[in-house]
C-alpha cells in the first residue's frame, strides 16, 4: 500500500516539475483520470490545494480543459454503445460493486485524512460522515438492485403480456459540490454504475483528491474500458460536460442558482437531468421540549461538517414562552464547543473551505446585525483558538424575524438564527415560509404531535426528536428550491435508467 502525506509544494514551480517532485496526500503523478486510466492533460494549467487550516498549497493537481471533456465523454459513449457494461446481467454488475465496497473499505483511514486536509471537516466527522457513510452506501445500493425491478411482465389490456425493461440512460454527467464530496460522489457514481451507464464525474476544484484516490479504488475493482472519469474542475469546465451532446443525463449537486442554469441547458437539449441544490431548513422547538436535549440534536443538525452542509437546519424555531431558556442552551451548546486544528479528534468545528466562504460568511454576520438581529455568541472575528486558517466563531443570533435575509438565504457557516413563534400553526407556516424544502426537524416531548408537525412541513425529509438520518434504503431530495429527483433507496436506481415496453405478436 502507497503511504500518504502531506507536501507544501511551491507554487512557483511549473507543472511537470511538480509532477516529478511532490509527494502529495494522492499519487496522482499530475494526470488525469480519464476512461478508467491515468493519461497525460492536454493543458499545463494546475489546481492548487490550498489547506483551509495552514492556509498552505498542499497539493497540485492538473487543470483539465474542455477538449478533455470531449475525450471523457468520448470514451464514455464508446462504453456506452459498444461495451460490455450495459449488456452484462444486473447480478454480474452488483457483484463487481461489492467488490469495489471491499476495496473502498480497506481505504477509509486513507480517504478520511485526505479530506480534512483538502476541506478543513473535522476528522471525526470524516472518519464516519465523509468515509464511512459512503462506504456503507456501496453495499447498500447492490443490495437495492439486486431486488430492482430490472424486468417485469404486466398483463396487458389488449390480451397480450407487455415486457417491461429498466436499461441504462447512457453517459451520466455527476457533478459534485466539495462539501461533501463522497458521500454526493458514491450517491451518484454506484447507482449510476449498477444501472449499466458510464460516469464522467466533475469534482469541485477545492477537493479533488479525495475523488482521485477513489480513482485508485475505482482502478483495482477493475471496470471495462472507459467506463469512469473524474475530472476536478471550475466552473468553465463544468458548463462544457453539461452542455455536451454526448451527455445523456446530468446529476448535479450544488447551489440553488447554479442548478437553475444546469436545469435549463437540459431543457435546452431535452436532457435528463436531477438536482439536488440548497436548503435553509427549520427545527421546531415544541413548547414540551427539553431544551437540552434539543441543543446536544441541533449540534449535529446545525452544524455538522462546520455548518457547511445543504440539510443543516439552521432556522431554529422556539415558543416565545420559553425563547429565553431555549435560547440559552443552544447558546451553552455553541459556546462548548471545540474549534481548531481538524486534524485533531476532539475538534468539533474547523475551518471553512475557503477564504471566499469564510468572507462571505462574515458578510452575512455582518448583514444580521445590521437587519436587527441580536447578536448572542460568536461575531465575525477570528477565534481565540486559532492565529491563521479559515475559520468561523460559532454564532447565534436572536429575536430574528423570519423575513431577514439571515433566515431566508443560506449562509453554509456555522452560524443559527433563533426565531420565536407564538403556536404550533405559526410554527408550521413559519417553517414553510421559506423557498427552500430539503431538511427539517421537530423537538417534542409528544411524538404524535411532532409527526403532525413533521406531515404538515414541505420538505424532502424529516427528523422527529433527531437531526434526519440518511438512510441508503429511502429517498432523499427536495421540494421547492432544493432540488428536482431523489438520491438513495430504488428512487436512487430510477433516476438512472429508461424504460422500455415490449410486446411479442401472439
């Protein structure tokens, strides 16, 4: 097995000095990967991993350029339409991802390190969030399809029995923000595989090493030719893949005006497409709640992975007859917390991504004491914790009305608006006054009342007395703003395939 460390290149260097010379976290050797191999770029531009703690380059990786996204996708519609892939019988395709879960299994230490070094989440949270939910996600997808329904025979009305087939869309566009990069990278790529398509997957530019030592993976379960591509990439790169008329299908995780532009290029093209984008989600603090208990829940719930994460639900709405106490521990929770070096295992909040995300989250601190908000804990500077890095003090606002920009757009930091509320009506229309739908909760002493609470919220999913817990057996997605499709469960396989009727003259 390779060993992984961590290298502060020299950004003065050029790129085929940097190929030669680093030791990086991944031994990418400068290429790309493309079609299931590692080939040379057709560019000498790179992507400097910056370490959102050091604020150090800690890597470099090739820049691919649009005309390797043709080659990409030209290798994927060779599989597509000539390989063996999509012919093969479904039980041929789960065996292989099996073994590809037994492979990505022996890795996990790996991949957990290398995403705290590229995005700054706390190793905690990688170890089980970031590595060891996707892992389990693996077999749990093989075993969906293994009962997928990938043929069946209806009774037809007309006397004769129609045949009913789930095949491959084709080439799959998977294109992945860096918050969560494997987690939304494996929800994407296995179900995708299992369905008999090829994958060109689009990693953020902020994390691509994690998606190349899924690469290595990827290369030791040995899939056919052309099969699979990963090409970490901005913006540019990533309207050509969506664009490409070799693309059959687009999966898109991201932000809610980004997904706006992907859905219409589809339309444009009449491409299928799936996106799972932004969200602002509420927790409902019933008048019966123990207020302890619902802070130690919005600990995971608000501000998992530092806040940076689409299903946090950072709206916390409390009865006005006990805001104060409420109040007051979420306020105890915040304040209890471990910010700095996520490298260590008690750190429970570390950097931000990048310094862009730590301004803009200080701009929306900022904005909040200017709309009114009361400012608890936390504050826009720099914690006492830390003397460099991208980081974020824990922050709470409160007497926040529902119509401030702080609890209508999502901020992605660790920052909660408390909102009170007068009854358990205002509490719902508050929670829906909101033009997002991915996540939510509702703490209560009463379970029946809460999941009355819980049907009466438009959003994708729903946690009673718990954060919502991503299970690989059902759905996930949203309503409204957050999103088109559903990600996991069979609804996962379905966004992946085409159906098709036959019937057989008598």
């Amino acid at each position: 097995m390779r060993m992984y460390f961590l290298h502060y290149s020299n950004p003065n260097l050029t790129r085929g000095d940097r190929a030669s010379r680093m030791e990086g976290p991944v031994a990418h050797d400068g290429k790309l990967f493309i079609g299931g191999a590692w080939v040379a770029p057709s560019s000498d531009e790179v992507i400097e991993v910056i370490s959102p703690h050091t604020e150090a380059v800690i890597d470099t990786v090739a820049a691919p350029t649009p005309g390797d996204v043709d080659t990409a996708v030209a290798a994927a519609r060779h599989a597509v339409d000539e390989g063996p892939w999509g012919r093969t019988d479904p039980a041929e395709r789960v065996a292989t991802i099996r073994r590809f879960a037994e492979a990505y299994g022996e890795r996990r230490r790996d991949m957990a390190q290398v995403i705290t070094a590229e995005m700054g989440a706390p190793i905690s949270f990688s170890k089980m969030s970031h590595t060891t939910l996707p892992w389990s996600m693996i077999s749990s997808f093989a075993a969906l399809a293994e009962a997928f329904p990938w043929t069946e025979t209806r009774t037809g009305f007309h006397g004769q029995d129609i045949r009913v087939r789930r095949e491959p869309v084709g080439v799959v566009a998977a294109i992945v923000p860096w918050n969560m990069p494997q987690f939304l990278l494996i929800g994407k790529l296995v179900p995708a595989l299992l369905a008999g398509n090829a994958v060109v997957v689009k990693p953020a530019p902020e994390t691509p090493l994690d998606a190349y030592l899924l690469a290595e993976v990827l290369e030791s379960v040995g899939l056919p030719e052309g099969l699979v591509s990963i090409l970490p990439a901005g913006r540019e790169v990533g309207e050509h893949l969506v664009n490409h008329p070799g693309v059959d299908k687009v999966s898109f995780t991201g932000s809610t005006d980004a997904g706006r532009k992907v859905a219409a290029a589809c339309g444009a093209n009449l491409k299928r497409v799936s996106l799972e984008l932004g969200g602002k989600s509420a927790a409902i603090v019933l008048d019966d709640a123990d207020p302890a208990a619902m802070a130690e829940g919005l600990k995971v719930a608000a501000l998992m992975n530092s806040g940076q994460a689409c299903v946090a639900q950072t709206r916390v709405l409390v009865p006005q007859a006990r805001a104060g106490e409420m109040t007051d521990a979420l306020v105890a929770m915040l304040e209890g917390l471990a910010v700095g070096d996520p490298a260590e295992r008690e750190t429970d909040v570390g950097p931000l991504v990048a310094q862009r995300q730590q301004d803009r989250v200080r701009g929306y601190i900022e904005l909040g004491e200017k709309e009114g908000a009361r400012l608890v804990t936390g504050g826009a500077d720099l914690p006492d914790t830390v003397e460099r890095g991208w980081y974020i003090r824990p922050t709470l606002f409160a007497d926040v009305d529902n119509g401030m920009r702080i609890a209508q757009e999502e901020i992605f930091g660790p920052v909660i608006t408390v909102i009170p509320y007068g009854s358990d009506d205002e509490a719902v229309r508050l929670a829906n006054d909101s033009s997002y739908g991915l996540s939510g909760s509702v703490w209560t002493a009463d379970v029946e009342r809460g999941l009355d609470a819980a049907t009466r919220v438009r959003s994708g999913t729903f946690g009673v007395n718990q954060p919502y817990t991503m299970d690989p057996a059902a759905p996930f997605g949203g309503m409204k703003a957050s999103g088109i499709g559903r990600e996991l469960g069979p609804e996962g396989l379905d966004e992946y395939v085409e159906l098709k009727s036959i019937s057989v003259a008598p």
